[in-house]
C-alpha cells in the first residue's frame, strides 16, 4: 500500500477530514472519538506503521487496528444463524467471458464452494460482480447466511482473508446503499464502527464482499430501474476493484435488451472495468431431499419420498423446491403419525395441479389450528380460531407489512392487528389474549430482530401468499379505496399477483365486476402510476378465466405480462406494454389497438391465431437467432417477424398487412453479436470476441470492426494480461446504441452513420 492511497483510506474513517494530520512522517488521527498516533515508514516498498512499538504493514493496520474486522467477524458468527440441518446443493457457473469465452454454464456438484473461490479470487482492475439466481424458495438466502457464517469462522481461524456481509434490502423498490449497508452493519450485525465510505475502502481492498439479497422484484425490467441504477452507481464507486454478490431471479444480463444494460453500464461509466459471472441454483432432486431428511430425524426418507413422489411425480414442487421441501418434513415429523395422514394430505395437494400451492399452505394451516391452537382455559380441545380465520389474521399481518414497507412487524404493531381482528370477529377477551400469545408461535412465522422483538412471515414466498389473499378480498368485495392504497405502494410480485387472482376464483366473486372495478381504478390515475401497472397485472390474470368477450383499456402491463397467457376473445385498448415474451402463448381472437410495446421475444412456441395489432408502436422484437438473439427495430421487419408469429399488423394509412421486408443485413447481424459480448463485461480481449462470433470472426474484424472504431462505438485499450492481442472497450452509451440500431431499418451503414 501506497502512501496516497493509505491517507484516502484513513480520510474515510476519521471523525472529520480536519482530524488527519499525516505530516513528517507521523499520524495522528481521531476516530471514533480515539486518538491514534503512530509513525509511518516505507519499507522495501510497503508503508509500514509502527504503533505502541509494533511494526504492522498498512493494509492489516487498516483491517485489524481500524476497521477491525475479526469484531465483525465474531458479530456475524453471533447475529446471523446459519439454516439448521443445511443442504449443500448443485448449480451452474457461468464465468467471467475472458476466463471461460463460451456463453454456456457449467455444472458444480457444491455451489457453496463455488460460490467461496469466484468470491475469493479477485481480478486485477476489475470489479468482479457475481449473480446468484434460482426461483423463489430455492434458497439463495439460506447460502448466503450459510457462506457468511462459514467465512467468518475461517478468518477467525485465520484461514481466510475476506468476510462476506449478508445486506437484505427487503424488495426495497426506491433504494439508497448507502442506508442500506449501514443498516445492515448497525441493525442486524450489531457493528457501528465502519462509515459507508469506510466500508467501500474496505471493498476495494478485497476483505469485504457485501451480498446484497432481495432483487428479485427489482432487476426486472420496470420502468423505474431505480435498483439497477444504484447497483451501477456503487460499482462506478469501487473504481475497477472489489467483489460484489448479488442474489436474484435473473441475472440482468439474461434480458435481451441494450435498453436494459443501458441502466446499469450508463451507470458505471466508461472509466471502470466490470465483469459479470453467474451462480444459479439446482432445485433439490432426490438425493438432496434424503439429505434433508435424514438430517431432520426422519427415519426412512426414501418411503417419505415415494409416498410423495407416486402422486405428485418426483419433479413436483413439493419435493423439489427447498422451502416446501421443509414443510413437507416438518408436517411428516410433527403432525403425520400413520401413513393415512401423510396419503391424505398429498391427495389434497394433488387435487388441483395449478394451485397446489394453496392446498399445500391451507393443508399447513389447518392442521396448525387442529392441533395446536386449542383452548386452554375453557372446553378441552376446543379450537381458538377456524381455519379460516387463521387465513384471514395472517392476511392482515401481511397487508399490514406491504403497507409499511417492511418483512416484519413489532410486536406492539402485532398486537395492534390482533386487536383488530378480534374486535371484527366478536372475540371474548379471553380468546384475544390466546390469540396475542399463539401468533408468536404460529407454524408459518418467525421471531426475529435483536431479542426476538420482531415478528415476520418464515418465507417470503408466505407473506405474498398472503398479500394477494388480502387483495384478492379487496378486489372481491369491491372495498376500491383500501385496495387502491395498497396497490399505490408499489409493483405487486408476480406471485402476489397469481394469488389474488385465484382467491377471486376460488370464493366465486364475479369476474366481470372485479375487472370494472380494476378498470375505474386506472381511468383515474396518472399515467406513472403503480395503480395503473398493478391494475394491468390484475386484469391480465383475470381475462384468462371464463370466456366471452371482453376488454381492457388505458393500462400498463408488467415485464413478462404476456407469457405463457391463454386469452380468447380479449380486446386491449391504449394501453402500455412493458418488455414480454410470447414464449407459451396462446392467443386467439385478440385485439390489441392504439398500444405500444418495449420489446416482444418469440422463440417459436407461441400460438396465435386471428388476433391483431391495429395502430400499435412497437420499440423493438427479438427472435431466436443461430444460438442468440436477433433484435429487430425496423418497423417493416418488426411487422414481418409479427406475422410470422400469427399476428394481422393493420396500420391506420393503409388497413392492411405490410409487406414482409428482408432480414437486417449481415454487417448490422454481426455487430450485434459483438455488441451482446459486452453484456457480461465492459472491456474483452480480442481473442474472446473472436471465440463469441465463431466463424463469422475474420470477416468481422477486417469489414465492422474498423467501422466501429472509426465512428468511436468502441475503442483499443491496453491489454495488460498474456500474450499479445487487442483488447476492446464500449466508448459511447447503451442508451445510445439502442437508439441508433432503432433507426438504422437494418442497415449496418446507416447504424454507423448515427455516430458521425
């Protein structure tokens, strides 16, 4: 460590920046209303300080002394509880693109120590960002409080040199880090010692790396992009170093547009250096689950397993997804003491395939209230609450948590909502009391904070159930005004979104009726508003139960809103569509007039028949193309790709079909492809570019490239590994990329053009 880069570092942790004196030779610092002093020396290239008579090299002086990282150590071994009986799963490692060119992942039979050496090993002037996706429940939380903990044990042994500091943002969707991370470090570790300043130093140096948990509702595409913008912005702060984890869905670079890139590389500027990597979990198969099991107790895992298995199949949720997976064990231990039980309740959960995860939480609920909700100061046996009334308290919970913007509630605003319910239902004091007491204990929540004085849902995946129970009510028994404050807040997931739809359904409330509600609801709002988008996603889900015609108007739709859909006889009118595949669909007898739509993916798998676009905008569609993807921004293009989906493109000039236009020509096709190579890093060598175009490379090199160069879309930097090669670097926006490929009709000169 460098003298200058040692006064920046100790700058961040003082008091006050008037608190350094670095003069002569000596330092006298005050941090944290200590004064430090001590002499500095350089010693065979290293700055040395030398306090209290002990020489310690500046950068573990920094770490140990100042930061003191091994009290963090201890604070993330005390506050942070590892999973209980934890399962090591499988996954795949999609790498850095200049270690491994290849788009394709490889399988890692332990994604923790994957996950500990891409974390470990750090890259030269660069910032190595790592995403961890799976579904929901498949247990990106639990490793990452597994792997913290697991660190920290190592630097305590020392054994390792770096600790990994789980953040939760909690679905935030406006977010700052800087509040974030420091409410993490001071709320949940315990640890006020480090400024947020002070904590990137400690990043860049490469003992910490922050794993920012809860992206999953706010990497997709909306039309905010507040989340990727901030995480683009504390890249651009750790200045080409440092390593970052990010758990999600989705990583961002598996959206196919330059739009969404835009957000994050814009954001990091053309001065740093990024490299993107993957982690993505496998669902737990059959071994893991006997894994599990044994490590519960249970006896015979393999009977548990077939008795399950003969009538979901081995691949159903249930046994595949490992927060149901521990439920499932949890019932078989506690609850099921013959066969018939455990035969009974997967009956249940098999009876309706596409809501199974309604029978399977009401299954866990009614035995909640069967067995251990009974009442201890009256009749024996006697229960407190129906099971119904356990649904509709834990509704309440729920919608109280989206109202505040939190995971979890304090106890006194828990027995506030207790109140409440009780009163609703005419409950005896002496029930309420039960009822206060019981909810601390119930089957799908958990204590947390410091001293257990807060209350939260055992899973995300529970609280949205629940969420979209409580809408679902809203919607049904027409209460527009509370159903409007709740859907204001923000984007509801998609989950929440599926089970207010099907609580509609299954209590029988008139669909017709809850989509003139949803459509009085966006008529009167701003067009930015999360009522409009939330409306939309309602509308949608609704419009694929019972038939008829029917339509919607003036409404924003979701990311993803339009896969996997089966509509039939459906009219949507002025209305906006965020970026969508059609992967799945089946549409027939649609209309869509007078709306306009980010971006529409197709593969091949739609069906669409007799449905049309009348007057519609459209930004851009991209297809399956030689193994990537093809964008297409040409109106004519766009039109031809369209109708080969299925769709009659009627335009208000002439009311019929268009012509079906050429592909874009071979130059603009190949400089896409370069273009998408940079999606996973903002600088590659020459001989990774040439892996990623194949056998189009040569051709590439000696007719694009120089275009590209000339016109300043990228630029030559120095290569600083082995060999002798060229290394590349995007020099204009994304922003603006996308913007020139939207003009260019699919011409490569007139792309370049834009430039000029």
């Amino acid at each position: 460590m460098q003298f200058d880069e040692f006064r920046r570092i100790i700058t961040c942790f003082a008091d006050d920046v008037a608190d350094v004196d670095m003069g002569h030779g000596e330092l006298l610092v005050q941090i944290r209303d200590e004064t430090i002093t001590a002499r500095l020396q350089q010693d065979a290239g290293d700055l040395v300080v030398e306090e209290g008579g002990e020489r310690t090299l500046a950068s573990s002086w920094i770490v140990n002394r100042v930061a003191r990282l091994p009290l963090l150590a201890d604070r993330i071994c005390s506050y942070i509880q590892p999973p209980e009986n934890f399962v090591r799963p499988s996954g795949r490692f999609l790498d850095q693109p200049d270690k491994v060119a290849a788009d394709d992942d490889r399988y890692q039979p332990d994604v923790v120590e994957t996950l500990t050496k891409a974390l470990g090993r750090g890259a030269p002037e660069t910032t190595d960002l790592v995403y961890l996706t799976s579904d929901a429940g498949e247990g990106k939380t639990s490793i990452i409080d597994y792997l913290a903990v697991k660190q920290a044990r190592a630097y305590k042994a020392r054994k390792a040199s770096w600790l990994l500091v789980p953040i939760a943002l909690g679905g935030r969707t406006f977010l700052r880090f800087d509040d974030v991370v420091v409410s993490a470090l001071v709320n949940r570790l315990r640890f006020q010692l480090l400024y947020y300043e002070a904590f990137l130093e400690l990043v860049r140096l490469g003992v910490l790396v922050p794993a920012f948990d809860g992206f999953e509702e706010m990497i997709v595409e909306a039309s905010s992009g507040e989340a990727v913008s901030a995480l683009g912005n504390l890249v651009s702060r750790l200045e080409s170093s440092g390593t970052l984890l990010v758990a999600a869905r989705k990583a961002y670079f598996d959206y196919p547009s330059f739009r969404t890139q835009a957000r994050l590389f814009d954001s990091i500027g053309s001065t740093g250096a990024v490299a993107f990597g993957r982690v993505s979990l496998n669902r737990w198969d059959k071994s893991a689950f006997y894994e599990y099991a044994r490590l519960c107790g249970v006896r015979s895992p393999e009977r548990l397993f077939g008795a399950v298995a003969s009538s979901l199949t081995e691949e159903h949720p249930v046994l595949t997804r490992a927060v149901l997976v521990k439920r499932l064990v949890r019932l078989a231990t506690d609850f099921f003491d013959t066969e018939e039980d455990l035969t009974g309740f997967v009956a249940r959960i098999g009876q309706e395939p596409q809501d199974y995860f309604h029978e399977f939480v009401a299954g866990l609920v009614e035995r909640e209230a069967q067995y251990k909700w009974l009442d201890t100061s009256g009749e024996p046996g006697q229960v407190i609450l129906s099971t119904e009334e356990h649904h509709e308290l834990l509704a309440m919970l729920a919608i109280e948590m989206w109202l505040s913007g939190t995971d979890d509630l304090r106890m006194d605003v828990v027995a506030i909502v207790v109140d409440m319910f009780a009163m609703s239902k005419d409950k005896s004091p002496r029930i309420t009391r039960q009822i206060a007491e019981r909810i601390k204990q119930h089957a799908l929540l958990v204590r947390g904070g410091v001293g257990q004085t807060t209350l939260a849902f055992d899973h995300d995946h529970f609280r949205l159930f629940y969420l979209g129970q409580a809408l679902g009510r809203m919607l049904g028994e027409g209460d527009t005004g509370e159903l409007r404050h709740a859907i204001e807040k923000a984007a509801i997931p998609t989950s929440g979104v599926r089970e207010t739809v099907s609580f509609v359904k299954r209590n029988g409330y008139p669909v017709a009726s809850c989509l003139e509600r949803l459509q009085r609801l966006a008529d009167n709002e701003m067009p930015a508003s999360f009522v409009k988008e939330n409306c939309g996603a309602f509308g949608l889900e609704l419009l694929g139960i019972g038939s008829g015609p029917r339509e919607l108007r003036n409404m924003i739709f979701p990311s993803g809103a339009l896969e996997q859909k089966e509509l039939d006889d459906v009219t949507i009118i002025d209305s906006y569509f965020h970026p969508s595949s059609l992967v799945g669909s089946r549409l027939a007898n649609c209309r869509f007039k007078k709306c306009t739509f980010e971006r529409l993916e197709r593969e091949g798998s739609e069906s669409i028949a007799k449905s049309f676009m009348e007057d519609c905008q459209i930004a851009s569609v991209v297809r399956a193309d030689d193994g990537g993807q093809l964008a297409l921004f040409d109106p004519e293009q766009m039109h031809r790709e369209l109708h080969h989906a299925g769709f009659r493109i009627v335009e208000a000039s002439t009311r019929e079909e268009t012509p079906p236009p050429s592909d874009p020509d071979p130059e603009l096709r190949m400089a896409q492809r370069f273009l998408r190579a940079f999606l996973r890093a903002n600088a590659l060598n020459e001989g990774t570019i040439r892996k990623k175009l194949g056998v189009k490379a040569n051709e590439f090199f000696v007719s694009v490239l120089p275009a590209l160069l000339d016109v300043g879309v990228a630029t030559e930097i120095t290569h600083k590994g082995r060999g002798d090669q060229r290394r590349l670097k995007l020099s204009v926006p994304m922003s603006r990329i996308e913007e020139a490929m939207s003009s260019a009709g699919g011409r490569f000169d007139r792309f370049v053009d834009s430039f000029r």
